[in-house]
C-alpha cells in the first residue's frame, strides 16, 4: 500500500514506510516555498516625440482622455499637410419630391444651384405638366465638381420616371444641359389571382400575390354579396386586378376589377366594378332579378339579401353579436324607400348606423335604414310607401355600400323576414346587359397569374 494510514498499525514496517513519504513531501514543498521580497520596477525611459505619440495610440484610455481608440501613425517627411481635404469630383444622390413640393425647391434642396434647377423645371416642363409629377417620385442626381467652394456644385446629370410609361432624363453635353425622353412599353393585362380561402381569407389572398389595396376592396365587395361566415375553407377566392407591367420590370397595380368566390367549381359569387361610381354589381343586381313575393311591406331597396337577421360574427369588429335586421346590397348612391307610409321618427347620425332614418309606421310598427350616404327626408315628415327617403351609403360600422334594413314592434327588433315583402324591380336596359356579360366574359378569360403577353 503507497499511501498507508498513520493512525493504523503503529511500528510496523507499513507504518514508518508512510511517516518516510510523509516527511519527504514536506521537504519537497519547503524547497519550493516562493520569496516575498518586493519586486522591484523597471526604470523610466524617456521616450521621443514619435516614440511618444505611438505610446498614447497603443495605450486604453477614455475619450475624455483624448484615445484615439487603435493605432495611428504619425505623418512623416512622405506625407503632404493640406489645407483643406480635395472634393469628391461627383456626388451621386438621391431626392423625393414630397406632398405640396415643387421640382425647383426639391432640386435645390439636393443642393443643386437655383439656375440649374430653374432650367431643369422648365426643361420638363416642355415635356411633361410639373402638376403630373406625383409625390413620392424619386430622382436620381449627379452633381460635378465645383471650381469655387463657395459656388454650388454644377448638375450633370438627373433622371427620372413621371409616369409609368416614360422616363426623362437631362445631362450635361457641351457645357449645356439637353432633355431625353425615353418611352417605356407597358403591358397593360390585368393580374388575376386565384387560391384556397384556407383558415383566413385575407392572409392567403396576400401569400398568393394580391397587393394589399386590391384584398381590401376585395373584401368590402364580398360582404356585398355574401356573409363572411359562409364562406368555406374549400371555397377558392377569385380578384382581378388592374395592372400595368413595363418593359423594364417595374410593376404597378391598379383597381380591383372583379370579385368572385367559387365553390365545387362553381360560381359562388360575381362582382364586377361597375358604373360611374366605381362600385361593385352582380348581373342578379344589374337585372332586377332574384326573390318575389307579395305582402304589405315594400322592398326598400333594389339589390338581394347578403346578411340576415340574428347572431353573426361582425366584419369589422370581430366578435360575434347580435345582427338585429338585414342587409341588402346595393351601390353606392341607391335609392331607399320608405317600406309603407309612415311618419319620420328620427333622421340623422345614429353611431354604428351612421346616416339613420326610422319611420313610425303605427300600431307599435316601426322601420329603421342605417349606413345611408345622404338622408332625403327630415323629422316629423310624412311619407307615402316607395317615396325615396335617403341614398345607399357605407357610414357608420361598414365594410362596403349597402343598406342594414330593421323593423321594430312593440319597440324590439324583429326579423324582417317575417314581415312579407314585395321585391322592387327596375327597368333593364338590354344594351347595359350585353355590356355587362361582355365585360365579365373578357375578365374571366385571364388567366390566373398571367402578366405579361397573354391578353391584350
């Protein structure tokens, strides 16, 4: 055993084997027991100047202690002291023009001098209208050199887009400035993007290439037609855009165009943008035709029913909650119509309503028309049933132009349904038909994803 135990078999040979290495590793560690006298520092040598100067470089120090944070080298015979650093001999930048800009004031701004930027705006001007140059155009500018620091730099060169389909540019020749245009072919085929409504309707309209404007209105035309909650994760979204697409790469989008939901393959929804008012319509809307029937109400407006009457979840604030009448699609600016003859109850802003009528129409019945964008009637008037008493609207709590119909007795709404309407029709033109057919037929010839070169 190498490391016997002392406090066992006292005298024995094992033992004093054990005191022998214990004694020898007490000698070995006093042979090695360190010395306590100072240290004694090394002396000061006077450093040079340049010696000096590359001490401070290499040493750490605050910044308030002059460092210089890394090394320097201090300049010898082969470097040349200047009085001033030497300019750049062109400077390349890039400017905006912003909201109530004007091109010169932009231009100097860049630091281009008034007389270069005074004949720049009168050189585009010759081109193109000032007023055309949208905010937001973006400019590239080179400046030159300057022979006096106090002169401002010469411009060589500016270009820029002022419209989708033209480019201008002006360069220095000659000690002169002289105009280019350069036309830009565009193809002008609307973008068609199609896909799964999945588990939201917006974020795969996004992830399959909609710009974010055209979803939006994509989603204010759906609610015309039909409630969000019946759309299904199978259903397939269906929006045309208007873009344009340039020869050189440059995309730009324009209005939705169409708004479509299909099912199993077959059309759930189609509406197009349509009329002077820029708003969406189904051929169901443009024809008059959809549910008749017969009863003492009148229909208040012409378009069919997109939303009725009970809980749903509301498009615009997100929870669920009780919907306590019925919508009715219809574009913008419609007329609406007293239902029967009554007595005007209230006329004017009503909260999520927003531009509100109701009508007393006696014996505990009462109508209500919310979202109006002009109210044609005031308190305390008498109307007749079909006299126009306001104009479809999106005021108020809305996605989109329509009209939130109730009916009220004994104070509580409710279901319109169960008051027997009469569907009003309006005259058709056959010419606005065949245009509308033709129209749709073309939209829906695009192929989904098709860009360039597929449809002129």
């Amino acid at each position: 055993m190498l490391v016997p135990d002392l406090a066992e078999n006292v005298g024995s040979a094992g033992w004093f084997r054990g005191l022998g290495l214990l004694v020898g590793l007490v000698v070995l560690v006093l042979m090695f027991w360190p010395r306590f006298a100072p240290l004694e520092a090394a002396p000061m040598v006077s450093l040079d100047e340049a010696s000096l100067v590359e001490f401070r470089a290499q040493s750490m120090r605050p910044f308030a202690s002059g460092s210089m944070q890394g090394r320097h080298f201090a300049a010898t015979d082969a470097v040349t002291r200047l009085a001033a650093a030497p300019e750049r001999p062109l400077i390349q930048l890039a400017a905006t023009i912003g909201e109530n800009d004007s091109l010169p004031r932009m231009l100097q701004r860049a630091g281009v001098g008034s007389g270069d930027a005074g004949q720049v705006a009168a050189m585009v001007a010759s081109a193109i209208p000032l007023t055309d140059i949208t905010p937001g155009t973006r400019f590239a500018i080179t400046l030159g050199a300057r022979s006096n620091a106090a002169d401002p730099r010469p411009l060589q060169a500016i270009e820029f887009r002022p419209r989708f389909d033209l480019g201008l540019s002006i360069n220095r020749q000659g000690g002169g400035l002289t105009l280019a245009r350069k036309a830009i072919a565009v193809d002008v085929t609307p973008l068609r993007v199609q896909g799964f409504v999945g588990s939201s309707l917006y974020r795969s309209a996004r992830a399959a290439g909609a710009p974010p404007g055209a979803v939006q209105d994509y989603l204010r035309a759906i609610d015309q037609a039909m409630p969000f909650d019946e759309i299904a994760p199978t259903d397939m979204f269906d929006l045309i855009v208007d873009y344009k697409h340039a020869a050189d790469g440059q995309g730009e989008a324009g209005n939705l165009l169409y708004a479509g939901v299909v099912r199993s393959g077959q059309p759930r929804a189609q509406l197009l943008r349509w009329g002077a008012d820029g708003s969406f319509t189904s051929l169901a809307d443009l024809t008059g035709s959809g549910q008749t029937d017969q009863g003492f109400f009148g229909a208040p407006v012409n378009g069919h029913i997109t939303s009725g009457y009970g809980m749903r979840r509301h498009p615009i604030l997100g929870y669920v909650r009780m919907h306590a009448g019925i919508d009715f699609a219809a574009s913008w600016g419609s007329p609406i119509y007293a239902a029967t003859d009554g007595r005007v109850e209230y006329a004017g802003w009503h909260g999520g309503h927003g531009n509100y009528v109701r009508l007393d129409h006696g014996g505990g019945i009462a109508t209500g028309y919310g979202h109006m964008s002009r109210i044609a009637v005031g308190p305390g008037m008498t109307v007749r049933r079909g006299q126009i008493i306001g104009y479809v609207g999106s005021t108020g709590l809305s996605t989109g132009a329509h009209l939130h119909y109730e009916v009220y007795r004994g104070g509580q709404t409710v279901d319109p349904l169960s008051v027997r309407m009469i569907q009003r029709r309006q005259a058709v033109d056959p010419k606005q038909i065949a245009a509308f057919k033709a129209r749709l037929h073309a939209l829906l010839s695009v192929r989904p994803g098709a860009i360039v070169g597929a449809q002129r």
